[in-house]
C-alpha cells in the first residue's frame, strides 16, 4: 500500500512539474513573440515609445496589419454617423486597395474587422498617439503632406455616404472626424 501511494505521489509531483515546466515555457515562448513582434512594428513604423508599440500589439496590430491601422480614421469616419452603409465601407476598403493593401491580406482583413467592429476608444487613442509620434518626426512639408492624403482619402469615405438627403456631402459629425484628423498633424 505505501508502495502505491508512493508512485501515485512520485506521479503528481512530475505531472505539477511537467505543467510547470510548460508554462515557463510557453511564457517564454509569449515574452519572445513580443518581443518580436515590437521589433516588427518599430521597424514598420519608425516607432521608438515602448508604450504606443505595447498599446499596438495589445491591440493585435502587427507589421504586416500596420499599413491598415494608418487608415483607422477612415473607420471613424465612416461611423460618425453612428452606423456603417454599403458605399462607406467601400470607400473605406477601395482606399486600402489603393493603399497597396490587398484583399485577403491580413492587414485588409484587420481592416474589414475594424469596419465591421466600429470604432472604439482604444484604438482611437492608440492611433492618435501614433499620429502625434510620427507628426513630431516629420518636418513640416512632410506633416501636410501626410495631413492632406489622410483628409483627402477620408473625405472620399464622408461623402460616400452623400450626407443628410443628398443634399450635403459631408454631415457636421463627419466634419468633427475630419477636424480631430488635421489636428492629429498640425502645421
């Protein structure tokens, strides 16, 4: 009998080490993922702030899906009004094609998530972090430059909608995105 319980405690304790064992390493494995995938995105972007690069990979942006979160505004555009139509998520989508953003692509597809998910404060914040990073690298022309892309490929996506009845291209919650856009990259 003692014999048994012998070998049934010899087997518990190489079981709780054996789990133990796996779960050092797959933090490991976790900790080097990361860390791997900030390399990435630091690379992909420029990015040096260990907070903005964490705030992008909690948010699942990759550096395969970063070219895809650089259109996140166009998402907040297309749902200002509360709601996403057929011919904003186009726009949105045509502009990532245009983008050199490919359908089937992971970062088309972390687009089409976004779209179909909403805005959310998270990635607002992340983004705009992000923005306020790469506006303060760039020197002035290179900021307009990138200010006027952004507002004209969002415009496309506000007036893709044809505002209150047709009659207005771009309604007055669009315009507040719009606003906070060229804010984002300032003169």
């Amino acid at each position: 009998m003692s014999d048994a319980l012998h070998k049934r405690g010899k087997a518990l304790e190489e079981d709780f080490f054996a789990r133990r064992d796996q779960q050092l390493r797959d933090k490991l494995k976790a900790t080097f993922e990361q860390e791997v995938t900030r390399e990435k995105l630091k690379a992909a972007t420029g990015l040096a702030d260990p907070q903005i690069l964490d705030r992008l990979i909690a948010l699942q942006v990759r550096g395969e899906t970063m070219a895809a979160f650089g259109l996140y505004p166009l998402v907040e555009v297309a749902w200002a009004d509360g709601k996403l139509d057929r011919r904003e998520r186009d726009a949105v989508l045509a502009a990532a094609g245009a983008s050199g953003i490919a359908k089937g692509s992971a970062g088309y597809e972390a687009l089409e998530a976004a779209l179909a998910d909403g805005p959310t404060e998270a990635k607002r914040k992340v983004w705009f972090a992000y923005a306020r990073d790469l506006a303060g690298r760039l020197d002035p022309n290179e900021r307009r430059l990138v200010r006027e892309d952004l507002l004209r490929r969002a415009r496309v996506v506000a007036e893709a909608s044809g505002g209150i009845l047709g009659a207005l291209k771009i309604s007055a919650a669009e315009q507040r995105v719009l606003d906070r856009i060229a804010e984002a990259f300032p003169d």
